[in-house]
C-alpha cells in the first residue's frame, strides 16, 4: 500500500492520540491538523511529536473543537512552531484536500447535523477521498444518508462512527453473529477507567453526560466545566449509562444483522481510577441454522486503554477506507458493512 496521507480536524484527546498511534501504523502520514483557531499543514509529514508537545495540556472541555486561552496566552494548535493562526481552519485544510488522502474528524458532535455539515462542506469542494468519524449517536447516521448521493458524486468514500462504540464494537457483532441466521438480541457493554486520561477526554464525558435522565446534547453543550464536576461528584466518580443512543443499533441495522430495536448499548465511566470498573463486553444471542440458540460473546482485555480501543479501530478504518476509495468504492459505510456480510 502507498502513504497515506491525512488530516486531523480537532486535537482534542481523540485527534491528539491518532497523531501519536499513526507512528504505530504502517503508511501512516499526518499532514494537517487543526482546531477552531489554529491549523498546521505539511504535506511531508508533520513533527507529531512536536504538536503533541506544544498541545498537551491545553485541551478544552469540548473535546478541541477550540483552543484553550488561559492568561490571553494563545494556546491550542497554535502553541505549535509549524501552525498558522486562521479563522477558517476547516477550509484551509479543504483547499489543501487535493493532496489528502483520507481525513479523521475528530470534533465533538454537539450538533446533531455539525459532522454532516462537515462532510457536506468537503462534497462541495469536489474532495475525491475519504472521511471517517467517530460519532456517536444513531439519529446523525440518516443525515449521512440524506447526503450520500453528493458525496457519492464527490468521489467520497465516508466511514461513519468508527471509534470503538459504534465502531470496534459494532464491528465484533458483526463478526460474531456470523455462527447465527437469526439474531435475538445484540448487547453492548463497555467500562473505561479515565483517572489520567480525563483532562484530555472532557469532550468525551460531556457527550455520555447528555445521554444521562434529565439532560440532552444542547444541555450537556452548556454545562460549565464546574457544572460536569458537580454532576461527576454526584455519582462519586462512577457513572452508569443504559439505553444509551448509539448508532451500533442503526448500523447493525444497515448491515442486514438485526433490527436496531434488538440493540442495546450501556456502560459505565470512572472518571477516578484508571481501571475499568467493568469488562467491555458484546454479546450477540441468536439461532443457528441447525436449531441451536447460543450467545457468542467478544470481550476486550481490562488492560486495553479506551484510548487504543477508539484510535486503533478508527485508524483501521481509515485504511479500510482508503482501500475501498482506491477502488472507487464511494458513498457512505458503517463499520458493520465492512466485515463478513450476513
Ligand atoms: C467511544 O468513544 O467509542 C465511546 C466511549 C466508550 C468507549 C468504550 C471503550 C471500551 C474499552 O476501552 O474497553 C464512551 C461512550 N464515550
């Protein structure tokens, strides 16, 4: 396989850390990142090691969709020597698409339609490539849809939720409802331990606070930073989601595996211990075709990071990706789609 060269749109914790694994990854070239005020170009390969540096530590609670500025000091991207300051980070990445092979969108979706939009915005620009994100909930997947035809036309190849829930997990139900003809039920468990990582994954538990009773995506976006704190001590550090909307239930959907009513998705968060308070687990519970019902069941070892479990799939993904496009396969996939067909 040739480089690949890529864009990172946000460097909040998730865009920070592909950076950092893409070093990890065979063919891997970062070569554009950004957030709201900042972008920092280099088709040669950009100095990660550099950005990450000059980026630690100053990440915003909206997961890098800005940059911090503590004591009029600027700060995000543009801490890095090979960043400019922009007002305009996303359409000047666009207008460098040309030489970009595939970009991760890496920004919280704390509107429904802003990754959409996004995707829209490289359609526009006849971007012939691909785009992957991690988005989470399920109702964002039919305003993909709404736009396939355009990026179709575009010569995009868009892999949507990709990280590790939907993403990883959707992907292993995939592949475990394979022994099956028909599927009962789909159940989505997963634990993350964030003691360290939490000041870089602020965005990621200001998403899972809006999927708790009583608050929304538009609420959970105004909450203070005091205000998630609060919310976090309430529950003593440990937060427990049910029936959370994540488009693994769709996505199962769309691949032809189940319905998405048979797909539940719940976990828990400890915002103060680096363990995982439980084992993330899948399990698919179906019927064989020889009259036998059984549940196969994926479980991921404690000892892997949230941060390799949403970064490993989505980079995989994002070669996967690459492929297809290369192949002049376009339009829009789930990550169920790209394993066995059912
Ligand atoms: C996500 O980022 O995909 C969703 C988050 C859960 C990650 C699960 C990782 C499991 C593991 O590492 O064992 C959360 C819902 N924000």
């Amino acid at each position: 396989m040739d480089d690949i060269h890529f864009a990172v749109l946000g460097t909040g914790g998730i865009g920070r850390r592909a950076i950092e694994y893409s070093s990890s990854k065979d063919h891997l070239v970062p070569v554009a990142a950004c957030d709201r005020d900042g972008v920092a170009i280099d088709h040669e390969g950009l100095d990660g090691d550099e950005l990450l540096a000059a980026t630690e530590g100053n990440i915003a609670s909206d997961g890098g969709a800005t940059a911090v500025k503590q004591t009029g000091e600027q700060q995000g991207v543009v801490a890095s020597a090979q960043a400019t300051p922009t007002e305009t980070p996303i359409d000047d990445i666009i207008a460098e698409s040309d030489a970009i092979d595939a970009v991760l969108i890496a920004l919280p979706n704390l509107e429904h339609d802003f990754i959409p939009r996004v995707a829209e915005r490289f359609a526009e620009a006849d971007y012939e490539g691909v785009l992957v994100d991690v988005l989470k909930r399920s109702r964002v997947i039919g305003m993909l849809d709404d736009r396939a035809e355009m990026l179709e036309d575009s010569g995009i190849t868009f892999i949507c939720g990709a990280g590790a829930t939907p993403g990883f997990l959707t992907g292993a139900a995939a592949l475990a409802a394979q022994s099956f003809v028909e599927i009962e039920e789909v159940e989505i468990w997963w634990g993350v331990g964030l003691k360290s990582g939490y000041e870089d994954n602020r965005g990621t538990v200001r998403e899972d606070i809006a999927h708790l009773d009583g608050y929304d995506i538009e609420t959970a976006r105004d909450l203070t930073d005091e205000e998630i704190e609060a919310i976090v001590d309430d529950h003593d550090g440990v937060i427990e989601f049910n029936d959370m909307e994540h488009a693994d239930d769709v996505l199962l959907e769309r691949a032809g595996i189940c319905d998405a009513e048979d797909v539940t998705v719940g976990g828990i968060l400890d915002v103060r211990s680096d363990e995982k308070p439980t084992t993330t687990t899948v399990r698919v519970t179906g019927r064989t075709f020889d009259g036998e019902r059984g549940t196969n069941t994926f479980e991921l070892d404690d000892a892997t990071s949230m941060e390799a479990n949403v970064n490993g799939p989505a980079l995989g993904y994002l070669k996967t990706g690459v492929r297809r496009n290369r192949a002049g396969e376009y339009g829009v996939f789930g990550p169920a789609e790209l394993m066995p067909g059912f």
